[in-house]
C-alpha cells in the first residue's frame, strides 16, 4: 500500500461520469480496486480447491470447510471493527496507535458515511482512502483478513475440531491480525510513521517521516509471516496427525491441486497490483514483476524436485507457483522484473527444501504453510533489503534498509508467536482435536456428516 488516508470525500453528483470527480477521486481506479477486491475474495475458494486436493479423501470436505468458515466469519468481523483497528485513524484525525486503533470509532463502517448537500441535493457520502472512496477499501482489505486466516487452516488440516476452529478464527483475526495490518499500514509502530521502529533506528525526515521506510507492498508480514508463524504454532500444540512419519498422507485430487493453484494465481493479481490503489505504471510493474517471481519459483521448485528425487510433480509446479507469489508479495511494488525472477527462483528452491523440515524436527505442518508461506514470506520479505530499487545492498548500495526489513520481520515473527500461543491455550479447553476414532474414521464423517465422494 503506497499512499495514505486522505480526508477527500465522493459523491455522486451529476457529472460522476468523469475521470476525476470535483471531490479527487478517480472512477478508474475505483472500478480497479473494486475488481482487485472481487479476485481476492475469489482466492479463498480457491484455496479451498488447493487445500482440498491436498487433503485425503475422507478429509477434502472439512479442509474446504474451514476456508468456507474463514470466508463467513472473517467478513462479518471486518465490517464490525476490523477495519476500525486497523485504519480509523486516518478517518478520525486521531494519532494512530502504536498496535491498534479503536475497534468502536468506525463499528460497522457506518461512520464512513455521512450525509451532505451537493448541487442541492443530500447525499450519502464516504471518506477517501487515497483516490478512491473509503468504503471500497474496505472491502479490498476485508478480503485479506478472510485469506489470512484461512491459510493457517493447511497446518492442522484432518484433527482440528471445525467449531474451535472458527472460534480460533475470530480471536486470532481480532488480536494478532487487524493489529498487525495496523503497525504495517496504518501508521503504527512497523510503518514508516515517526512514531515506528524504523524512524527510531534511523530517524525522520523534515516531514516527518521515516529515513527508511519499511517495504511491505501488499502483505509478507501482515499475511505470510503473519499466517505461517501461526500455522507453526498451531502445528506444534495441537500435534501430529495419527500415523505422522510412518503413513504416506498423499494427496486425494492432484487437479484440484493445480485448480487451486491456477485460481490462486489469478487472484494474486488483485492481491498484489489492487495494492497500488489505482490502473497506472506502478500497478503495470507489479503485474509483471508478480508473473516474473511466480514462474522462475515453480521452475526453481521442479529443478529441484528433479535433482533431489528424480522427477518433477503437479504438486510440486503448483506449490512453486505459490511460494513464487508469497515471495514477491512484498516486494512487487519496488524491484526491477530481473530482481523478481531471482526473488522467485530463490524462493522456489527454499520452500522445496524446506517442506521437509517438518520430518527433521517432528512436527505436522499438514500442507506446507510453514514451508511456503513462512519461509518465502520471510525471504520476499528480507530480499527487499538486498534488492529494492534505489535502497537495496546490491542496488542502492546501502545496509539500512536491509536492517529495517529484517527487524520488521523479526518483530512479526515474534508478535504473531506470543499471542497465537496464548490464543491457542484458551481454546484449547473447548476441546480443539478429534478423538483418535475419529480421525481413523474421518473428520467429514465425524464433523460434517458427510463424504465426498459415494462411491458405494
């Protein structure tokens, strides 16, 4: 995210139909986050689609219930008070917090809206987010909470009870997802505000702003580190799987693997280029820098499939792909498309390698988050420090920015892990794993009542 609140508002007065309405807002760009919003919103599904494949037959249903889940409660959340502790500062006037503001001053966004006289008329009218209305960023950000939480799902896939799930969904999204959206992007202490670690490490400039300015273009801390810590934490208290390291967990449906992974890609668009909050150049990079990093990752995950075990996989190329877009999510605002191919293939030889950690140290990441979106989210993450333009080591010939990135990371890392342990232990008494029976029998079966396939 590129730009910052504004106190700008719309309306809809008679000549709305220009480019740039009286009130700074652009109908352009209104229409391209509004789009961005809808391809986000349809990752979800999609990841459904990913996980669900990945899962076993008699688990497929509860994996992409859990998705579904995310997708019902994480929305209704967002429009309660998610968006005001992450952004209502810039809406109030008020100093941003250092962790989070306000859940009450915008509850249920309605005080986005207010009613004015424009050409004699009274209209509903909403507060600007850069130069479109308040209201659609609202819906753009709502649907990075949903995927957010849904990719933690993957590490505790097939022994995690669907009711305490959704109630670990609506802590966690509350006290460790919407906080640190806010310190990212909302002016808090991981943002490039003068209150912010960065302005602390290296100081402010004459207005006011950070000398180094954190990067984080459309989400490596907020959702991957942010998802992939927790995955990790949730993986190692709930446990492993009943026959982990000694059962082959393969995957039941190798195309809705590769369906996923292809809706995914397609909705990393609106993930990635919406965050530019506008069709210009900037969003035409990173549309090509965000292809560029995808490629060269799921080509460096199958080179490396090939010369460890002798052959290149779907799953493999569809795991690439995403460790490719985890990568360069944080980065694709401010790298060159060469940088990016090498941000991607170095983050597709990392996440091949590292999804065999899990039998190295003992714990039960089902499907890899920890693998893909921990381990290429820290990389994109850090990468930036050696590459950004203008600022990296290897570009701008400076250390400082690397320092920055790796400290925001560390600061996710451990903010994400401390409060997802304690969230963890106060759901762990509603009862969080299916019994052993269960399990054997299936978590469909047992949670759902159902089966996906009747093969009878």
């Amino acid at each position: 995210m590129v730009f910052a609140l504004s106190d700008v508002v719309t309306a809809l007065p008679d000549d709305s139909f220009l480019p740039f309405g009286p009130d700074g807002l652009d109908t352009g760009n209104t229409a391209w986050v509004l789009i961005s919003a809808a391809l986000v919103l349809f990752m979800t599904p999609g990841l459904a689609f990913f996980y669900g494949g990945l899962s076993r037959q008699k688990s497929v249903l509860n994996m992409m219930m859990m998705s579904f889940g995310s997708l019902g409660l994480v929305s209704v959340i967002y429009v309660l008070w998610g968006y005001s502790m992450s952004f209502s500062a810039g809406h109030t006037g008020e100093q941003p917090g250092l962790f989070f503001d306000s859940p009450f001053a915008l509850f249920g966004v309605n005080q986005l809206a207010e009613v004015r006289e424009i050409d004699g008329v009274e209209t509903f009218v909403y507060g600007g987010f850069g130069t479109v209305p308040a209201i659609v960023w609202v819906a753009f950000q709502l649907t990075f909470a949903v995927i957010t939480v849904a990719l933690i799902s993957g590490a505790v896939a097939e022994r995690m009870k669907f009711g305490t799930w959704l109630v670990f969904g609506g802590l966690w999204v509350t006290i460790v997802y919407f906080p640190l959206s806010h310190m990212v992007w909302g002016g808090g202490l991981l943002s490039a505000s003068d209150q912010g670690l960065a302005a602390k490490l290296f100081g402010v400039d004459e207005e006011g702003a950070a000398n180094v300015a954190p990067i984080d273009f459309a989400g490596g801390t907020v959702v991957h580190i942010n998802a992939g810590m927790a995955a990790l934490v949730l993986a190692l208290l709930l446990g492993k799987r009943v026959g982990f390291g000694k059962t082959a967990f393969r995957p039941h449906n190798i195309p809705f693997v590769m369906l996923g992974a292809a809706i995914l890609w397609f909705g990393w668009f609106g993930f990635n280029v919406g965050s530019e909050g506008g069709a210009d150049m900037l969003a035409g990079l990173v549309w090509v820098n965000t292809t560029a990093a995808t490629a060269a990752a799921m080509l460096g995950w199958l080179i490396v499939e090939r010369l460890r075990d002798g052959h290149a996989t779907s799953v493999g190329a569809a795991s690439g792909v995403v460790a490719g877009l985890v990568a360069i999510t944080p980065a694709c605002g401010n790298l060159t498309p060469i940088w990016s191919l090498v941000v991607g293939a170095i983050a597709g030889v990392l996440s091949a390698l590292a999804i065999g950690l899990k039998y190295k140290f003992g714990y039960d990441d089902s499907l890899d988050v920890v693998g893909v979106h921990l381990v290429a989210g820290l990389w994109g993450t850090v990468a930036l420090g050696f590459f950004a333009t203008d600022a990296g080591l290897f570009v701008g010939g400076d250390y400082k920015q690397l320092v920055v990135q790796i400290v925001i990371a560390g600061v996710a890392l451990l903010f994400t892990a401390v409060l997802t342990t304690i969230i963890a232990f106060v759901v762990k008494p509603l009862g969080w794993r299916v019994s052993k029976e269960d399990e054997d029998t299936g978590i469909d079966e047992t949670e759902h009542a159902e089966t996906a396939y009747e093969l009878a």
